[in-house]
C-alpha cells in the first residue's frame, strides 16, 4: 500500500489511503518465545475444551506450570482469535424498540413446491460446545434445500443454488418447524 520509493511524499500517500501518518512508521514487535509457548499451550487446550473461556484455560495453563495471568491469557486468546463455545442467553428475543415485520405468508395457499422458501437455524448441543445448524427449507415439500454447519453463530447463511423467479423466502423468528 506505501511505497516508501514512490515520488509521493508519504504524506500524501497516507492521506489518499485515508490512514493516519503515525500508522506508516509503527513496526510490530515480534511476539516473545513464552508467549508463543502459552499460545501453542492455549490453541491444543482450546481442541480438548472449546468451552473454557480465560479463567479456565489460564487454570490450566497454570497447572502445566506456567506463571500467567488471566488477563494476559484473555489477550493471547483474542490475538488469536480464539474465545469460548457456549450458548449464548436469550439470542431469539427481540431487543426493546426493535421493529416486528409482518407476516405476509399468513394468508397465502402454499400449493406447490418452490413457492415459498423458509430458512431456521438452530443449536445442537455437543459433547464439547454447541454447532449451530442453518437450513433452507420448502414449504409445500418440507425438504432441505440447504443446510450448513458452524460452530460460530455469525457465519454467512447455506447457499442455494436455484432460486427461480418470483417466489418468496420466508425466515421463521423463534420457531423451529414450519407449521
């Protein structure tokens, strides 16, 4: 992005990139050799247990015989972008203020398959966490569509791969089946 040869000064160069002049001369300081011990330490806990959050992953970081802190374990777990499983409270609720759309499938006649497209997600719990389970369901047949597993709940919803002209996609809020 900087040309630090280009005949713009950096100055310019900065400003046409719309980033701050200091951010060009920062160098990142290279992570210390414990640190990356406790990371590879944290990554092979986090596959045995991707349940335990910072205070349980540094009790057992601290029980191998490292002398760290949660504070600096919750920091080594978001640089690497690690955080824990678990089922998050309330998450089909709807804020205070937040907007109720109509259903305007009410009154339709479902008479034939691809018409009316329905798509759930839903939480399987696991021997260790949770997946999360998003599918793309017919409403005349019932068949699956589409369906995709994650074990992260923001994740993008299952592709299709045929949607045809003028049919309607309904997302169902709080329910889990389609009648």
């Amino acid at each position: 992005m900087i040309d630090r040869q280009h005949p713009l000064p950096l100055r310019q160069q900065a400003k046409a990139l719309g980033i701050s002049r200091g951010s060009i001369y920062y160098l990142p300081r290279p992570v210390p050799a414990a640190d990356l011990a406790i990371m590879n330490r944290i990554g092979k806990l986090h596959l045995e247990c991707p349940f335990a959050g910072s205070r349980l992953m540094r009790d057992f970081v601290v029980r191998e015989g490292s002398k760290v802190g949660r504070l600096h374990v919750t920091t080594l777990m978001k640089r690497m972008g690690i955080e824990a499983i678990y089922r998050w409270p309330n998450i089909s609720k709807p804020a205070p203020g937040h907007k109720i759309y109509p259903y305007l499938l009410r009154k339709l006649p479902i008479t034939r398959p691809n018409q009316v497209w329905a798509m759930d997600i839903t939480y399987i719990p696991m021997a260790r966490g949770f997946v999360y389970l998003a599918a793309v369901v017919d409403g005349f047949s019932r068949k699956v569509l589409s369906w995709k597993l994650s074990i992260m709940l923001d994740t993008e919803p299952p592709p299709v791969c045929r949607r045809p002209f003028g049919l309607s996609y309904a997302a169902m809020a709080g329910s889990s089946s389609m009648a």
